[in-house]
C-alpha cells in the first residue's frame, strides 16, 4: 500500500462551555490531539486520515472509513509509523 500509516498531533478548538460565566472568570486554550491512521491526502492546505483501508488484496477499489481532514496549519508534526506484517 502506498499509503503511510502515521502519527499527527495537532490543535483544535475546545469544546464550547455549556453554562454561562462571568467574562473574568473564561479560560481558552487550544487542544492538543493525537490521531492515527493511514495518509490517503497529502495536500498542501489538508491532510486527509483515514482510520480503515479496505481493498489491501488488489483486487477491489480501496475504500476507505472514519476518514478526517486535518487542516495544515493545525499540524504540530507527523511522525511515520512501521506496519505489523
């Protein structure tokens, strides 16, 4: 497969707050996140991870599933990862 299986951490915003609060009292901070899977987009403004490749005989069209578009500007690295034969 041509795909890499990689590491990429990288930042999000946090999860809205559910209950009102004084301007004073807010906290912000960016998230950091830790996601695996396989590189099937390697563009310059998004990387697109797939969590599941199918179709690794040949034989079939690869599909893929639980695939997210990870914006760039967001990644703090991407680390290579090595395959289980």
């Amino acid at each position: 497969m041509k795909n890499r299986l990689v590491l990429i951490e990288w930042e999000d915003s946090a999860q809205p707050t559910s209950a009102w609060q004084l301007k004073r009292d807010v906290k912000v901070a960016a998230v950091r996140i830790a996601s695996v899977g396989w590189l099937i987009k390697d563009r310059k403004s998004v990387k697109g991870l797939a969590q599941n490749v199918g179709g690794l005989d040949g034989k079939t069209a690869a599909q893929c599933s639980g695939v997210i578009s990870i914006p760039t500007r967001c990644i703090v690295s991407i680390k290579p990862l090595s395959e289980l034969d």
